[in-house]
C-alpha cells in the first residue's frame, strides 16, 4: 500500500499533506511532529474529506520512525522548530537510515539545500533518492508571469527555471508560449524584468510549495510521463558533484531516473554556473 510520511506539522507539512489526499494516489498519510498538534491536525485533514472527496486514511503520530516504512518521505517543518535544516535534520535523517528506510526523501523546505548536500557527503546516500521541492513552485510563477504579461493562458507557456536558488536563472531563450519563442513576442527588457520579480518571490508560501511537492512525491512513487522541475544533487553536469540544483528530472521507481540539462543561452549558462557554489 503506497503511503507518504512527512516529517512535520508546521504550516507547511499540514499544507502539504491536505495536498497529498487531494491527490488520491497515496492511501495512508502520516504526520509526524513532536508536538501534540500532529494528531489534531490529521484529524482535521481527515475530516474534511467527506466534502473534499478523499478517502486518504492520514494519521498523526510523534514517532519519527513511523516514517521508516513509508514509500516517501517529505522533510517539511516542526510546529515549534520550523523548518527541519541543519545538524538537528541530518540527525533525523540518519536515524532514519539507520532505521533502514528504502524511501526517497523530498526536502521541501526552502533552507534544506545543505541538509541534501550533507545527506550525500556525510550520509553516503545515494544522490537520486533525494529532491528538494520549494524552487519548483517558481517554475509556475515564471508561466504565470509571462501569462499575465502576454494577457494568456499560462497553460501555453513552456519554460525552464534552474539553478541554485535563490540564485537561479530562467531560460527565456529556449522559452516559447504555445510552440513559437518567447524571444520573439517579448523584448528583452521585459524578460529582465520579469526575471528580478521572479527573484523577489523567493521562498514561495505554503500552498505552492505543497503543490509542487505534491506532483513530485507522487512522480517519485508512482512514475510520471511529464519532467519535472525540482532541486537534485549534481553528479557532474556543469562539472560539478555533489552541490543542490535545480533541473528538469524524469522520476520514478522511488528515484531520479534522469537529470536533463536544460537548453540555455552562453550568458544564462555563465549565470547558472557562476551561483552553483554552496554559501
């Protein structure tokens, strides 16, 4: 039975398992948070499922290592800590291992680059069972950006946002809005624009970050057809290892199956390269 744990109860971990038995793919979701709050909040969640029309079975629990048997687990935020980063989240991610979980970690915080970094370096776990989420929900804000200022649907419009957030950078080269370029309908000026508002919607809220962990959680248990975008440890590509990015990345069977280099122009590609270093 396919199931997802998410470390965290937070505004964020609630958020993300609501999203989670909207989706109706996974039959069990755990919350697990120290606080009390976890248990009251599943409930919750549980309860509105008559009117949302779910039938995701969620539970809240403060055993961490209820976590070990899920299919995926979601590293979100505490109720009294926010969210899970640095030594306090590498101590819960190896207590895991230790547990012997299988299970593909997604970091969905929008601090947790290091804690996937120190995952592979200190963990020795194998970089495609780790993705980070919150940077996925700009590639939605970049389709909407141009949506709103082409005055069209959002839905017509392909483009690719990598990189290391928050320093990352949009391919408006490669970018096109229902099969045409984007370079062609847009003057540059606007892109650069358009660009540094993106920049300035770092981190995402809650709800976005949610839906973007939602997709790829789901991706990573279930396989998915669409690439998505969403932060992974580099194994090479742009000549570097083990340092967090973002790329389009085919999932499934519990892993990244393949990290796609995205088309760039010679100044995107300096600009991506130049902020892949770790702060």
């Amino acid at each position: 039975m396919s199931s997802a744990a998410i470390l965290g109860a937070g505004s964020l971990g609630g958020t993300i398992a609501h999203k989670l038995a909207l989706g109706g793919r996974f039959r069990e979701i755990r919350l697990i948070d120290a606080s009390e709050a976890a248990a009251g909040k599943a409930l919750d969640i549980q309860q509105s499922g008559a009117v949302d029309r779910f039938q995701a079975r969620l539970a809240g629990t403060s055993d961490t290592l209820a976590a070990a048997g899920a299919s995926v687990i979601i590293l979100a935020d505490a109720v009294d800590a926010g969210e899970w980063e640095g030594d306090g989240g590498l101590a819960l991610v190896r207590q895991l291992v230790r547990a012997g979980t299988d299970a593909a970690f997604v970091f969905a915080g929008a601090r947790q680059l290091w804690l996937m970094e120190a995952a592979v370096r200190e963990l020795g776990l194998a970089a495609d069972r780790l993705i980070g989420t919150a940077a996925s929900a700009l590639v939605g804000a970049a389709r909407a950006l141009v949506g709103i200022e082409l005055d069209e649907s959002s839905r017509d419009v392909q483009v690719t946002v990598a990189g290391r957030p928050p320093s990352f950078v949009v391919g408006w080269s490669s970018a096109t809005v229902a099969g045409s370029l984007l370079t062609g309908r847009v003057p540059a000026h606007r892109l650069l624009a358009m660009g540094e508002t993106l920049k300035r919607l770092w981190p995402p809220g809650p709800q976005a970050i949610a839906a973007a962990t939602s997709r790829a959680a789901e991706g990573l248990v279930f396989g998915s057809r669409q690439l998505q975008h969403a932060v992974t440890i580099l194994d090479g590509e742009f000549g570097v290892r083990q340092v967090a990015a973002m790329l389009p990345l085919r999932l499934g069977h519990g892993r990244v199956l393949e990290r796609i280099v995205p088309s760039l122009s010679p100044l995107e590609r300096v600009g991506l390269v130049s902020g892949l270093s770790p702060v």
